[in-house]
C-alpha cells in the first residue's frame, strides 16, 4: 500500500495475490506451513482462508490464484462460496487448463475464474 501512494494510485489501484499455496501446504495434513522452511506456523485450510478475508477486508485485493493446494477441494469450494461475490477466486494451479478438472471446479464451485493457458492444452485434446 506504501508504494501505491508514493507512486500515486491511492485510490485507483486495486491488488491481486497469486498465493501458490500448494508450494507450503503440508502434505498429508489438512495443515499449511506459514513458515515456510519447516516447523512453522501451522493453520488449517480454513484459518487461511479467514487470513485471506481479513487482508481483504483492511486492502483492496480483487484477485486471489492459487489460494489453497491444488488437491484441497473442500477449502477452495467453501472459500469461495464465502467470498465469490467479493473478489475473483482463480484456479491456475487447481485447474491446470485440464477440462477434467475444470469440470470438477465447475461443479463443485471451487472458483469463479481460471487462468487458461494454452500451452498447457495436450495435443491430443487440441486434435479431438
């Protein structure tokens, strides 16, 4: 927010977090490790989505990626039924540009945007 001011977008300059939270998830564990380098601080999926909230709430933040570990449905699905109507909720790492698990996004509601990479489409997908 500091170096919004100072370059002079206060006001017109809102933010986009692209977590990649799958990078500090604890595998095995419904746990992410805000530490990062081991035996940190562990929360639950869904303390960290009320952490994401809570910077919403004091920040302008309109675009969250990659919130929770691509695997972690349940958090991605009850995060964004929270908060689909406030800001975007994107699956990069959750979807991979993978129709199968874009259906299932879809169907469980576990975001509202995706990010579409092309070069992520197999050939075989693209011939069929």
């Amino acid at each position: 927010m500091e170096a919004i001011t100072k370059a002079g977008y206060e006001g017109i300059c809102d933010i986009g977090l692209d977590v990649a939270a799958s990078e500090f998830k604890i595998k095995g564990e419904d746990a992410y490790d805000l530490d990062f380098k081991g035996a940190g601080q562990k929360i639950t999926g869904q303390a960290l989505g009320e952490l994401y909230e809570s910077l919403a709430a004091d920040f302008p933040i309109v675009s969250i990626e990659d919130a929770f570990d691509e695997d972690d449905w349940a958090s991605w699905s009850a995060f964004t039924a929270r908060n689909g109507d406030k800001f975007q909720v994107v699956g990069d790492d959750l979807t991979v540009t993978n129709p199968v698990k874009i259906d299932r996004a879809i169907k469980e509601k576990a975001c509202n945007a995706l990010l579409l990479k092309v070069n992520q489409v197999s050939e075989k997908l693209v011939r069929n």
